[in-house]
C-alpha cells in the first residue's frame, strides 16, 4: 500500500496549520500588549501581524521547497 499521496495531504495540512499559528500568534501578542500599553491605536497588533505573515511566508517557502526536493530524489 503506498501512502504517498496521504503523506502529502499531512504535509499540506501541516502548512496551513503553520500559517495559522503565525498569523493568529501575531494578532493574539499584539492585541495583548496593546492592551498593556493603552494606546489609541493597534500599532503592536499590526507590527506582529506583520511579523507572522513575514514568518508564515518564509516557512511556507522552506517547507514547500523541501516537498519539492523530497519528491524530486524519490524518483
């Protein structure tokens, strides 16, 4: 029985679990320190939004890379 195409279907899920813990990390630390610092405007939840979008696309870039070099030398 070969379980490639379920290994690839973990793995993708994998992925868009990665982008959902960076993204939503981001908003929860930046929504949490704005809330310690009482400015009037979100400035921590968008500068760490940014930062896990930034993590979250350089990640999803290394782990779709190494996908493709593992299935490149299986065959």
């Amino acid at each position: 029985m070969d379980l490639s195409p379920l290994n690839s279907v973990f793995r993708f899920l994998g992925i868009g679990w990665y982008v959902v813990i960076c993204l939503m990390g981001g908003v929860f630390l930046g929504n949490l320190i704005d809330g310690k610092v009482n400015y009037n405007f979100p400035i921590f939840t968008i500068l760490f939004t940014i930062l896990g979008a930034v993590l979250a696309f350089l990640g999803v870039g290394l782990m779709i890379r190494s996908f493709i070099e593992k299935n490149s030398r299986g065959r």
